[in-house]
C-alpha cells in the first residue's frame, strides 16, 4: 500500500498531517474502480497501467504492478486531485500524462 503525507490546504480538512490511503478514498467515494487486478500475459513488461472511463464524467485510474498483479495509486477525475505518488507517476511518464490531460481538455470543451 502507497502511504503519502500530505498537509492540509484548508481550514475544512484535518489540522495534523494525514496519510494518503486509497482504501478509504475507494471506500468513501463508492467508486467503481478495483483496487488490485491481476496481470495478463500481454502486460508482462508494464509497470503501470493508466485506465480511463469515458462513460458519464471522465475519470482516469492509475496502477502500479507490483508481483503479479496491478494495485491502485490513485483515482481521479482532474489531474490537479491526484496524490502525489500518482503525480510523479505521470510526470515521469509524459505520454500518460499528456492523454489525461488532452481527455480533461476535450471534454471541457465539448
């Protein structure tokens, strides 16, 4: 599991630093997105693994594999609200980030 400290922006969110935990953003949300998936043949080299929903509002979900299998980073309907392992993912990956990017614009401007 991914553990982020982060620091509050607002006066509406915890006063200490809190952990980033998916388990609870997946809990709280009731999102559709799986936390862990096993890895197929064709994805043997992948080390991550970018999905989107274009059904309804577009949202992006972020994977990292780890042994056999993909465990979610992060999940995320604009860019500017991904964590920050999601974050380095993507800034370490251009490409990916580039397609989130174009997807948020296209669909803004619909």
């Amino acid at each position: 599991m991914l553990n982020i400290l982060t620091t509050p922006s607002n006066k509406n969110e915890p006063d200490a630093t809190t952990a980033f935990d998916i388990h609870l953003k997946l809990k709280a949300s009731k999102s559709h997105w799986s936390y862990y998936f096993a890895a197929q043949p064709h994805q043997k080299n992948a080390k991550y693994e970018l999905c989107t929903n274009f059904v309804g509002v577009i949202s992006f979900a972020l994977y990292e594999k780890i042994d056999n299998g993909f465990v979610l980073v992060d999940f995320f309907e604009d860019i500017k609200d991904a964590c920050p392992d999601a974050i380095k993912i993507l800034d370490e990956h251009p490409e990916a980030k580039a397609a989130i990017l174009g997807s948020m614009f296209h669909a803004r401007n619909q």
